[in-house]
C-alpha cells in the first residue's frame, strides 16, 4: 500500500482564497507569481523565474533531495 501524502486543509483553502483575491488577470500575473514564490521559498522550495514579457513572470519551483 503506497504512503499518501498528508495535505494541510486550511492552509490549501487560505492559500487559495488568498491566490484568488489577488487582481493577476492579463497583465497583472506579477503580484500572484509574488505570493506564490514566497509561499514556495517558506516550505523551501525556490522558484526559478522567468520573465516572459515585461511584467509577465513564470515560475518554475524546484527542489534539490539529497541522495
């Protein structure tokens, strides 16, 4: 029987209602990819951003494991 990830509720639907109330509608996805690389470097992970066009981030979070 394989592990099942344990998930935090609250914190997934504070998250989400906080990622929902931030204005990121078309051109303004820079202070949601904020919230999200913050969040992502609390639990430490760091994201890697890319600036697609000016004020258009994407991020791509990666961790390293040890071996």
């Amino acid at each position: 029987m394989a592990d099942r990830l344990a998930v935090d509720k609250a914190y997934l639907i504070d998250t989400l209602k906080t990622m929902v109330s931030i204005d990121s509608i078309l051109p303004h996805e820079e202070r949601l990819a904020e919230f999200i690389a913050d969040e992502l470097r609390a639990m430490g992970v760091e994201p890697e951003w890319q600036e697609v066009a000016p004020g258009r981030p994407r991020e791509h979070p990666y961790h390293r494991f040890r071996s």
